[in-house]
C-alpha cells in the first residue's frame, strides 16, 4: 500500500545564526512589499468589482506570511458595506492562531481582516497560547502589515463607492437630460399646434368681421347722419383696426403704452381731433392733451417737429415688414402742424 504523504512541515528557525536571520528577515519584508504592491494592483484591475477586488486580496495574504503552507485568510465585511460578505482564501479553516484588523474608513467600521494559522506551525518560547493570545508564530511585522492590508482595503472600497455613487449620478442626470429633451420636443410640438391654432381663429374672427359686420357697418354708415355718422365711421374704422396688425404691433414695440392710450393713438391715427376723442371717451380736452404729450414722450417725439397723426399712419404704412419705426427717421418731410 502507498504511503500517504506527509503534511508540509514549516522551516526551522536558524538560531544562533545571524547571517541565515538577517537572511529570512530580509526574505520576510520581501513578502510584504509584494503583498502591498499586489493589493494595489487588485485595486488597477478591478476598479469597479469590490468583490473581485477582495477575493484577490484574501487570496494573496497567506502567501505573504511566513508560513505560507499552514496561513489561511478571511474578510468580513459589516451589513452596511453594500449588504456585508465574507470572503475567504483557498482551504480556509480556523486554527489555534489568530490575527486580525479592523477595516476602518471615514470614522467607521468598515469589517474585519484575518489571518489565521493551522496546527503544526512551531511556536516560539512565551508565544504559548490561543486564537491571538500572545504574538505565538506571528512576526511583529505582520501585524503593521496586517494594518496597512486594512488601511488599503478601506481606501479602495471608499474609493469604489464614490466611483459608484458618481457613475449612479451620472447616469441619472443623463436619463434626466433625455426626459428634458423630450418633453421639450413635445412643448415645442404642443406650441407649434397653439399658434396654428391661434392663427386659424384670427384668420376666422377676420372673415366674420369682413363678411357679416361690415356690411351692416357700411350700410349704419350710409344711413347715419352728423354725428351719428362719426360714431359709425369710428367704429367702421375701429373694426377695420382689430383686424390689421396696428395696435397689436404698437402695443408690442411699445410696452410702456398704457391700453388707453393705445386707443388714444388708434383714434388719433384715423384723424379725429382732440374735441372729438374727449367727446367719444368722455373726458376732458385737457386729459386727451396730456395723453397726447405721453405718447408722443414714449414714442420718442417729444420737443421734435413731427406731426403725430402723420407719423402714426406711416407707421401702419410700413408695418408690411414687421418693424416699427423709430422716431428719427424719416422726419425730415414730416409737417410740424397739429401734432
């Protein structure tokens, strides 16, 4: 029958020898250079796997201590950690010798590293007893190494996180700017259909006008006598106003202009004269003469040789372009009389 194999046995301290100490000493921090920089190129290649990432880490740890053969590692991670886990090396088992350190990130705990030996490891002289008490077959090195292991694994799930919470962000912020780009789509969808709508009532409420009330206007007209037929004519000449762009561009090109004076400059511009407009709205001459000067103070012709009723009507005339026109052109051929 076939021997069974004996289990690995760990290496005899070389006592008394300075030269093979020195040797495994330096042979020791060789190991925890490499673990560090091992745990650091976990975090380059899995940026964004903090499970890949401390697999990777418990796996490497046993190499890393002195006795490889008989080391084993586990990570446990607390339930606010993205739900908790626990992670662990190859064979891993409990044994009689225990190391740890606490992962700490921001003021909290984060979870736990371990390292832990099975049986057979030799012990040395005053390291007697169990699960961590006393140093027993751990190097004091070990155990900064086994603190900056958790220092490094704290910084890379913190990291991780932010990485995570940004991508999150990002993604909700673009789903946000699609959602915003398609309800503008929509407004502007629903506003085109509103102004087409809009000019569909304009272009009826004119055809009415010109079709069913301004017959029976010219006919008033016709009929009316003195000044019956001024009212008839004002208002012949007022519905003629609501249906052409006039009062609807003045009042736009012009906000400062109040509603009535806007009137005041829709009877001014069909030729009525002062007395007239105080007897139509009922108000003083002196009122009508003030409104007079603010107009002619808002539309800019004010302490300047133009006639308002002239420059009124050009205006309606050369409305055909859409721009209003300022008060400095133009002025030259303006008559100075009756403004």
């Amino acid at each position: 029958m076939a021997r069974k194999s004996a289990p690995p046995q760990p290496p005899v301290p070389f006592a008394g020898n300075p030269l093979a100490e020195l040797k495994i000493s330096l042979g020791e921090r060789s190991k925890e250079l490499e673990c560090l920089y091992g745990i650091s190129h976990l975090r380059e290649t899995h940026p964004h796997s903090p499970k890949r990432f401390l697999q990777g880490v418990v796996d490497r740890l046993p190499r890393s201590w002195r006795y490889p053969p008989f080391a084993c590692a586990r990570i446990k991670l607390d339930d606010g950690m993205g739900g908790g886990g626990i992670y662990t090396s190859e064979r891993f088992h409990e044994g009689p010798w225990q190391m740890s350190a606490e992962i700490r990130g921001e003021g909290k705990r984060m979870g736990e590293v371990e390292v832990w030996y099975r049986k057979g490891v030799p012990v040395p002289p005053g390291g007697k007893g169990k699960k961590g008490r006393g140093d027993g077959p751990f190097l004091k090195e070990e155990t900064a190494l086994l603190r900056a292991v958790a220092e490094r694994i704290a910084t890379a799930l913190l990291h991780m996180k932010v990485e995570a919470d940004l991508r999150e962000t990002h993604r909700q912020l673009h789903s946000q700017h699609q959602e915003l780009q398609e309800t503008n789509i929509a407004l502007r969808t629903v506003l085109s259909r509103l102004e087409e709508d809009k000019q569909q009532v304009r272009e009826a409420m004119i055809a009415n006008v010109q079709k069913i009330i301004m017959p029976i206007v010219y006919e008033l007209e016709l009929a009316a006598t003195g000044r019956q037929q001024a009212y008839v004519t004002l208002l012949r000449r007022s519905l003629q106003e609501i249906t052409s762009p006039f009062l609807s561009e003045l009042s736009s090109q012009h906000l400062e202009l109040t509603p009535g004076e806007t009137a005041i400059c829709a009877m001014i511009r069909n030729g009525l004269a002062t007395k007239e407009i105080a007897q139509i709205r009922g108000i003083a001459i002196g009122t009508v003469r003030r409104h007079r000067e603010n107009i002619r103070r808002k539309l800019g012709l004010h302490n300047r040789a133009a006639n308002l009723v002239t420059y009124l009507q050009s205006t309606h005339q050369n409305m055909g372009g859409g721009a209003f026109p300022s008060a400095g052109k133009g002025e030259g051929n303006v008559p100075a009389n009756g403004g």
